[in-house]
C-alpha cells in the first residue's frame, strides 16, 4: 500500500526549506522520482489484482494456511510454463508446417473413427497435429532452415528452458530458505504487536489478515513444542526410535517392489496385438494407465501413515512422504517408459512414435479423469453425507477431509513429468496439458473450499515450496533421459514425422554446419572438442568458487548483524534497568528530604 501524504503545514515548511537548500533543479528532480516510484507501485498492483486466481489465493491463504497456498501457487507456475511451451511450440513447429506444407491436409472423421478415439488417441487424431507423424517435410528445405531442424530446435528450446526456469525458482526459493529457516526466529512480541496492516479497511480483507496472523503464531507454538519434546529424549528412547525409523524404512522399500512388479505386470497387455471389440480394447489399453494411478493413490496414504509413527515435526513429515512418493511417481513411470520402449522394439508399427505419443497422452488424459472423479464423485459425496447425516455410523468412520499437500504436489509433478516425456512424440501435449491443469485449478479450489477443512497442525511452506521445484527438476532430468536414449538408441529407425529418408536428430544439425563458413566451422568444433573442456571447467569452477566466498561472507555479515541487535537490545534492557534504578533512588532521596523537613521544620 502507498504511503498517504502528510498535508500538514509542518510537512510543507519542510519542504520549503529543503527547496531553499537544495535548490528548484534538484527538488524537482526528487519530487519526479517520488512520483515515477507511486506511479510504477499502483501499475504493479494493478496488475498482480488482475492475475488470475489473486483473490482465490488470499482466501485460501486466510482459511487453510500458506501450505495450501503454496499448492496453487506451484500449480499457477506449470500453467505459465506450459503456455511458454505452447508459445514455443506454435513458432518453431506447428506454425512452419502448416504454411510450408506441399499438400496440406487436415484430418477429418472417417468410418472406422469413433468417440472412443479421443480416450486412445487414435483413429483421427493419430492423422491430426496432435502426433509425430504429422510433421512431414515441406517446402522449407533450406541447409539451416528446414523442418527437421526446427522441430528439434523447438524440442531443445522447450527442455533448456524448462531447465533455466525451474534451476532458477529452485535457487531463489533455496536461498530464501537458506536466509529465513533455520537462522530465522520469529520474534512473538513483533507478530502480535506490530503485524498488523493498518491500511486495511475491508472486514474481509480484516478477517484473512487474522487468520494470517493466527496460522502464523500456530506454526511457531507447534515448533516449539516439537523442540521442547526432541530435546527432552532420553537415550533410550532414541535407541528405540532409530530401531523404529529403520523397519518402517524396510516396509517402505518393500512396498515400493511390490509396486514396480504390479505395474511391469501390467505393462504386459500392451505386448500383445489380439483384435477385441472396441470397448474392450479400451478398457485393456487403459489397464497400466489405471494401475500406475492405483498404486500412486493409495501408497502415499501409507507413506503419510508410516511417516506419523516416525516422530518427526509436521514439516519434516510431509517433506519424508513427498520424497518417498516421488520415488514411487518417477520410477514407476521409467518402469512404464521401459516397458513401453521394449514392446515398441518389438512391433512393427507403421509409426512409433506415434504409438509412443498416445501412450503419453493416454496418462495425461487418465489423471485428469481420476482428478475429476475423485473430487465430484468421492469427495463432494463424502462432505454431502457429513452434512445431512453426521452423526451417522458412514459418516464418523469417513472422518473429515483435509487437503493433502504432498499428494496433490505429487500429481502436479507427475502430470508434468508425463509433458516433458511426451512432448517429442505429441508436440500438442503441453496445450493438453495447460487446458488439464486449467480445469484442475477450479476443481481444486472446489475440493478445498467446499469439502476440506483446515488442519489442526500447521507447517512451514518455504522449506517444502523449495522441495517441490527440487523434484519437478527431477522430473525434466528423467524426461530429458528418456529423450537422450531415444535419440541414441541404434535400433531405433524413423519411418515418419520430418526425419525420414535416413535423416536423425544429428545429421539434420550436421548438413547445417557443413554449409556454414569454415571459420564458423572451426568455432563449432572446437566448442564441441575436449580442448574446450578443461577452460569450460576452469571458468566454471573460478564461478563457484566466487559463489561460495560471497555466500560465506554473506553468512558471516548475518551472523555479525545478529550479534549487533542482541547487543543493542542487552544495551536497551541495561539503560532501562539504570533508568528505573535512578528513579527508585531519586524517589528515595526525595521522601527522605522530605521526611527531614517535617521533623525540622
């Protein structure tokens, strides 16, 4: 909020006499300034009131807590990131295609095409923009500039960005975390006393400041207690503890196995080519889609449930069951990648690139049906039933619902984990995948506000918000991977999409640099030789290192800084301890000069 203005004749003699000091020239030059500065602060809220969700944020933030916030704030951020891939995807692949195409062909619903075709994605969307094969060659078949070459410029462009994006918010978000966690105290006094707004003249805007302020001293107390009862262990209790963390360890390994074998079972069906009916076909397509999101639904409920009995605070609780949940997403999608890889090699399939693309678009499709049933089907049903009949025997064993941050978090990596994999093979994936998560915004903030209730028990988000960025990271390393093997795997030949006639991901970019200039040659093979490695690692390690001292002298000027404010305030409290001393003596000095005067008068 602006400051307001002082129209006090104190403040404009002030003024004055600063003019006369300092001159008409130069106070014009400052009053310019004050005025650019409200002038860019009304644009800037401005427009962070138009941001889409704004309000909603607020409203979540003042009911459940910064945790729940953090959730929507990480899902509006794929959205973004998606939108930027759609930008891309539209500039360097699907924009060229359509305008140098020699033929161009749009595909239509033809009489063996069904309904059902949007749920497999084939029949008239495996002919559409949707898949690999679309992407043929065109007119534009220039040395530099050709469509091979810039759909694997869009590719890369999105995989490098991506990479840029996320390595930033993870950094940023870390050095927060760094600066404000565990060297950080939140001093109570200043909270209650001095963290109101007192610009705010809304009785909602009011109530949500409260519930800020509340959720903000309930984390500190729960920390608190947490360290009061960690600190008072003793020995035993500690042996038994670490006994017990290590069998829970065990099950959930076990676990885990169980899951990787249940779903490469499943990934069987898709090796065998027997002809069913259409709704057959269907539903045995859809048998390792369903299995994945079986088993991603209920063990992290476990997880959730093994994490409560290893005694650890509510932040390092959600934390332990995201990184164990993360586990089970990503690997039980690389066993599915394995399998879908396996059983490509050994199809001859007109195009597999385009059956690898469905299986893609079939997870992502999937997960958005299961986000949607479980909300409008499970969870609106089970509030219903709370409401009308709550003192009904279904209604105490269904209990009340909280919104579950690690795995909703968990969904949101693994949908866009599924993009990145996909995108090579299904370059509308990210479209998909920004209109999914569009929908998923309101069906989320349905499910939070309609049929959840705020947990008892709050939780620092900066620590976890860093943990989420940390394993979408993970994600884009493990799609990148699967792209990698693709590309040099030998086995593997195109038969359709811009590389055919023999052309690779590597020979398109080779042609390109054999017509460049041959100084421009010779830079791209020294940058590309061993000769620049070892400046290339000097360079990077001159930055680290650079990295590293200012951090720790970063460190050590906090550090210093917190030493000076204990001193000012062991200062403060010696000068009001002298002060009250002093006052006591002068009270004493005086009644006894005037007890004096009353005996002598």
């Amino acid at each position: 909020m602006l400051e307001p203005r002082d129209p006090s004749p104190k403040n404009w003699e002030r003024r004055k006499m600063q003019v006369s000091n300092i001159g008409f020239w130069e106070s014009w030059i400052r009053s310019q300034s004050i005025y650019r500065k409200r002038v860019w602060d009304q644009m800037r809220e401005a427009v962070s009131s138009l941001l889409p969700g704004q309000h909603m944020l607020h409203k979540i933030q003042g009911k459940f807590g910064v945790g729940v916030k953090a959730y929507f704030v990480f899902l509006r951020y794929l959205i973004y990131l998606n939108l930027l891939h759609c930008v891309l995807i539209g500039g360097f692949i699907l924009g060229p295609t359509l305008y140098y195409s020699k033929n161009p062909y749009f595909p239509r619903f033809e009489k063996n095409d069904s309904v059902l075709d949007v749920f497999l994605g084939s029949g008239f969307l495996d002919r559409s923009p949707v898949f690999f094969g679309f992407y043929k060659p065109g007119s534009l078949d220039l040395r530099c500039l050709n469509t091979p070459l810039l759909y694997l410029a869009g590719i890369l462009s999105i995989f490098l960005l991506s990479l840029i994006l996320v390595v930033r918010r993870t950094v940023v978000g870390y050095k927060h975390t760094w600066m404000l966690g565990k060297r950080y105290s939140m001093n109570v006094s200043f909270k209650i006393f001095c963290g109101w707004d007192f610009n705010i003249q809304d009785p909602s805007a009011s109530a949500l400041k409260h519930s800020f302020i509340r959720n903000d001293l309930k984390l500190f107390l729960e920390e608190q207690s947490f360290s009061l009862r960690k600190a008072q262990r003793t020995l035993r209790q500690k042996v038994h503890l670490y006994l017990l963390r290590c069998i829970l360890n065990l099950i959930v390994i076990s676990l885990l196995g169980g899951a990787f074998y249940l779903i490469f079972l499943s990934t069987i069906s898709l090796q065998k080519n027997e002809e069913h009916h259409l709704l057959v076909k269907l539903v045995l397509q859809y048998i390792p889609p369903f299995t994945i999101t079986f088993v991603n639904l209920v063990l992290p409920h476990i997880f959730r449930k093994i994490s409560s009995f290893e005694d650890y605070s509510l932040t390092v609780q959600v934390n332990t069951t995201l990184v164990r949940s993360i586990l089970l997403k990503l690997a039980s999608l690389g066993i599915y990648l394995v399998s879908v890889f396996r059983s490509d090699l050994n199809r001859t399939s007109q195009c597999r690139e385009n059956q690898f693309g469905r299986e893609m678009y079939k997870l992502c499709i999937f997960n958005f049906i299961a986000t949607f049933c479980s909300t409008f089907l499970l969870n609106f049903p089970r509030k219903l039933l709370q409401e009308k009949y709550p003192t009904s025997l279904l209604a105490r064993l269904c209990g009340k619902q909280h919104f579950l941050i690690p795995f909703n978090v968990l969904d949101l990596v693994y949908v866009q984990t599924v993009s990145w994999v996909g995108v090579y093979y299904c370059p509308l994936l990210p479209l998909i995948g920004t209109i999914t998560l569009v929908f998923t915004v309101y069906i989320k903030k349905f499910s939070v506000l309609r049929c959840c209730v705020a947990e008892q028990r709050m939780f620092r988000a900066s620590n976890s918000s860093v943990l989420f960025y940390f394993m979408l990271l993970l994600g884009l390393f493990m799609a990148a991977a699967a792209l990698v093997f693709d590309f040099y795997n030998p086995k593997i030949i195109l038969s359709c999409g811009p590389f055919i006639n023999g052309e690779t991901a590597f020979n398109v970019t080779q042609y390109c640099v054999t017509s460049l200039p041959n100084s421009a040659q010779t830079a791209l093979r020294y940058l590309a030789s061993e000769a620049f490695a070892l400046p290339l690692i000097l360079a990077e390690i001159i930055i680290l290192t650079s990295y590293v001292s200012r951090g720790r002298a970063n460190q050590k000027a906090i550090e210093r800084l917190k030493d000076m404010l204990v001193m000012s305030s062991s200062d403060k409290r010696f000068l009001v301890k002298e002060h009250a001393t002093l006052l006591r003596s002068r009270k004493n000095l005086t009644g006894a000069s005037s007890a004096a005067t009353e005996e002598h008068p």
